[in-house]
C-alpha cells in the first residue's frame, strides 16, 4: 500500500535516534488495552506525526513518551539510556491550558519560574520567544482577552522557552478554524527549521500531518497499535505553495489511505469517525 | 452633523428598544428599591399615626432617626464592640478556613479524617453549644470569637478546598512535567485557582460573622456579660426602649450591608480581568 514515492526519508535515516519505544504497552486498570506492542524510533530532528482514528492510543503514546504516565509493558529508551531530563520536553496541549489569572508574559515565565528562574533574568527569552510566534505587543494580555490562535501561540511560546530538544503536541490546532490552523502549521514549521528540534505530532488530521512532517505514522485503534508508517519526501520549507501542490494532494492520498485501511483493520467493531 | 453620523445613531426599531430597555434597567437598578423602601417607611409612618400606635410598640421612623442621634454615644460604642468582634472573627475564619483547606488538599489522608468534624461543627446551633463555651472559656471576647468563628469559617473552608481541588488536569500535568514542587503547585496553581472560590467563601463568611458575633452577645447578654449591640437590643428590650431597639436593628442591618459591599468590592477587584463571574457581559 506504500507507493513509489513514499520511502523513507534519506536525511531521517541518517539522523541519530533519539527515542526507541521497544514493545510499549499501556493497560488502563478498567482493563482497556490504550497500547499493544508499539515499536517506534524517533530520530534527532524528526517531525513525527501520529495519524489515527480516536481511540488509538495516539494521545496515551504522547502521555508515556512525556512520563506522565508509564508503560503497562516493553521500554522507553532514551539516546544514552534512562529519562530525558524533563527540561528537554516541551508540551503543548490540546487546549491552550494557560492561567487564566497571568499575563501573556507571566505564562511563558512559567517553566523557567518554576526552576527558579527570575523575571528579570528570564525575561530576554520570553521577549525573544514571544517574538518568535508572533506575540510581540501582548504581553500585558491575559489569556481571555486573545483569540483561539494567539492563546496556542502562548502555549507553544511556553513550551519552547526552555529550548527543549523535544517538542510533543497533542492534536494543538484541532479546535481552531482553517485558516489559523494553516497560519499556525507554517509558522510552527518555520520555528522547527530554525530551531532543529524534534517534534512528535499527535493529529486525526491527514492533510495536517501530511503538510507538517516527514514522518506520519498511522495507528489503529482497538487495541491502540502502530499501522503502518509513511516518509513524506517533500523538501522543506513547505509553504502554501506546496499545500496546493498536485505532489501534496498525492501524498494526502496516500496517507488517506493508510489511514482508511488503519480503520478497516478494527475489524467486527463500530466506529465512529471524527 | 453629516449624513455619515446620522446613519450611524440610526438605530434600527430592535436596537432602539434595546438601548432603551438597557437604560431604564440601570436606572430602575437603584431607584425601583429605593422607592419601595421610602415607600414602606412612609406607611409604616402612617400605620403608627392612623392606629395611635403608643411609642413603645412601634415607634415613628423619624422617632427611631432621633434615638439614634441621641443615643449616639452609646449605641456607636457598642456597634464598635461588635464590629470588633465581627471583624476578628472573619480574620481568624479566614486564616483556619484557608489554612485547613491547605491541608485537606495536600492530604487526601487528612481530608477523610477530618473534613466530617468540620460539618458537625457547622450544623450544630451555635446557640445549642455557647453554654459549654461559656463553661470551658473564661475570657469574655474569647468566647465570643470562637463563637462567631465557628459559624463563620466553614463556607471559607469547604469553598476553598473546592477550588483547591478544581485545578485543571491539565494544568496540573504541566507543572508535572516542569518539576513544580508541592509548594509550587500551591503557591502558582492552586492558591489563585481556588481564589473565585474562596472569595464566594469570604462573602458568605462576612455575613456570619457578624450573624455569629450578634448571637453570642445575646447568648452572653442574657447573663449581662456582653457590651455589644446585641447587649443594647436586650436591655431596651426589657425596658420597653422600642426606638433604641429599632435604632441598634438598623446599625446592624446597615453594618451587615457594609460588610456585603466591601467584601464584593474586594472579590470585583480581584476578579474583574480574569473571572468569568466579574466580567462585562458582551453581546
């Protein structure tokens, strides 16, 4: 089912793994099996997308990858072995998940607060941060007075103050409108270029994960496992010229139809779409 | 005035009316009540004229206005000894209220232990427990604050830990993820989460206080140990004094209403650029 022009990536291969899971499960104790077996390897650099129906475990990966929950079974194993240090995770949300009581500035201030870090001394990163997604002049704004989108750039500004070597985001766009999602996905692309971090995308969206990565990996669901990976080849920058692009309709495609075959596979059981 | 500005203020027939409702809303807001309350004082004026009520069944409102001028030496040293009273109440209700709570949500242990004890003490009649008090405390403002603060703290406590508890999970998970320790958590997340809720406490605690205060002076006073408003009411009470009886009622009402207002003040302030509760509603 993977065509021609969807092999691996050359430049994800050669890159060194930074993330190996190894047989990771994960048994609620309702007894439900989120996770079975998922083996994957994440390279430095990656912008990995997790692609799958709701119920496939997508969001519990990223959960066991960030250590807030651990595995039922099988290993997490970090380049150089144990945890990353949490300092070198960065996590987005689904929701923007900001204080409502702080200030723009405040909220990105948070992490490097609470390693105690100063106001006046973390303040030329956040300046610096906010600048990057867009926020400059806000800074005195508290969350309920910005939008939908400028409140998930705080949130990424937050995640990324600490210059975490690992981004992990869970479905960050999907209660935004089209058009802010689209501005979104480019500038969160032109931050990952910049900044060479690696990005482990969590989304129901093929046209997102498709425009965003250079790796999509599809999951199905019931129990949660790994489908079937695809490298998306199409060079970087990726701007709106290559989301019209015949090339990106092609491997939309394609992913679409991983994707269909990835809900298929739950076979005898009902499934209710997204 | 050019023809733009004139477009402008044309405000469809809908709209029209809607503005208007809006400005006689806000008017009537203040005057509806205003005007009830001089209307019912003016009756009851005309009540004791018409019916020859003598003095000291129900006395004329301009009576009760001149008592307490009269009167005001005394009636305004006992409002002191209440307010006192109140006001040392609340703060100690506040501090155990909150303190408490803090220590319910760091323990789940703690919480099961002890929050049952909290709600005995709270549905007790306080008047039902004042004379073991009156047994076990010597002190006569002791006694009176613990009184008043039995009946004031717990709307703080059992709010607070609410709102201690109502965190988003989120939330939580990222101070999770960023090392944030107990104190942390506490100090950045829940204390100003839990803050719409202890507010709402403190404006319910505000009024028991003083609620509280008052019922100890009568429990005290009846044994003629108190000073306090409540004291006054008692004594004009025995001596037939309806227009001090009334003018003390009113001081408290009035200092009840005050309490009311500051404290919404205070919550409004607090609240008024983060808290759905304090903000405009926009259309």
């Amino acid at each position: 089912m993977i065509g021609e022009k969807v092999a691996r990536a050359p430049a994800s291969d050669v890159a060194p793994t930074l993330l190996a899971l190894r047989g990771v499960g994960k048994v609620f104790s309702n007894g439900v099996t989120a996770l079975s077996a998922v083996d994957l390897t994440i390279r430095e650099g990656d912008f990995l997308s997790l692609l799958g129906p709701s119920g496939c475990g997508k969001s519990t990966a990223l959960r066991l990858i960030a250590g807030l929950s651990t595995p039922t079974s099988g290993v997490l194993d970090w380049r150089g072995g144990g945890s990353l240090d949490r300092a070198n995770i960065g996590f987005v949300f689904q929701e923007p998940t900001l204080l409502p009581w702080a200030s723009v500035f405040d909220n990105v201030w948070l992490p490097l607060r609470l390693k105690g870090i100063s106001r006046a001394r973390a303040a030329p990163a956040i300046t610096q941060m906010l600048a990057r997604v867009h926020l400059t002049g806000f800074e005195d704004a508290v969350p309920r007075e910005l939008s939908g989108g400028m409140k998930m750039r705080v949130s990424i500004a937050r995640a990324m103050v600490t210059k975490p070597r690992v981004l992990l985001m869970d479905e960050p766009f999907a209660a935004l409108d089209e058009i802010t999602r689209f501005k979104l996905n480019n500038d969160l692309l032109e931050l990952w270029q910049d900044e060479r971090f690696t990005v482990v995308f969590v989304t129901h969206s093929v046209f997102e994960s498709v425009f965003l990565s250079n790796r999509v990996v599809v999951m199905a669901a019931r129990p949660g496992r790994v489908f079937d990976e695809l490298a998306i080849e199409a060079s970087y920058p990726r701007d709106e010229v290559f989301r019209t692009s015949p090339d990106y309709a092609a491997l939309c495609r394609q992913a679409s139809d991983v994707l269909v075959n990835a809900i298929n596979s739950t076979a005898g059981t009902h499934h209710d779409g997204h | 005035m050019t023809v733009i500005d004139e477009q402008v203020l044309q405000l469809d027939p809908e709209e029209a009316r809607r503005v208007r409702q809006e400005q006689f809303e806000r008017i009537g807001r203040w005057v509806l009540p205003l005007a009830i309350m001089i209307l019912a004082i003016c009756l009851w004026d005309r009540i004791c004229v018409w019916n020859e009520i003598p003095q000291y069944i129900l006395p004329r409102p301009g009576v009760v206005l001149q008592t307490l001028f009269n009167d005001a030496g005394l009636l305004f040293s006992s409002l002191l000894v209440t307010l006192r009273i109140t006001f040392l109440s609340l703060v100690l209700a506040v501090i155990g209220g909150v303190g408490l709570s803090v220590l319910f949500t760091q323990s789940k242990w703690v919480e099961m232990s002890f929050f049952p004890f909290a709600i005995v003490l709270q549905v007790t009649p306080i008047v039902a427990i004042f004379p073991l008090i009156n047994i076990y405390v010597n002190n006569q403002t002791t006694k009176l604050l613990l009184c008043a603060w039995i009946v004031a703290f717990f709307p703080i406590l059992s709010n607070t830990t609410l709102g201690l508890n109502s965190v988003d999970r989120n939330l939580r998970d990222l101070f999770k993820l960023n090392g944030a320790t107990r104190w942390q958590q506490l100090r950045y997340l829940r204390l100003p989460a839990a803050m719409p809720y202890f507010l709402g406490g403190l404006k319910i605690a505000g009024g028991l206080s003083l609620i509280g205060a008052v019922v100890a002076e009568f429990v005290a006073g009846t044994t003629g140990q108190s000073s306090g408003l409540a004291s006054r009411i008692i004594e004009a009470g025995y001596r037939l004094n309806a227009p001090r009886l009334f003018a003390a009622l009113f001081l408290i009402s009035l200092t009840g209403i005050l309490i009311f207002l500051v404290l919404s003040l205070i919550s409004h302030l607090i609240l008024r650029r983060w808290h759905e509760s304090a903000l405009k509603q926009e259309r």
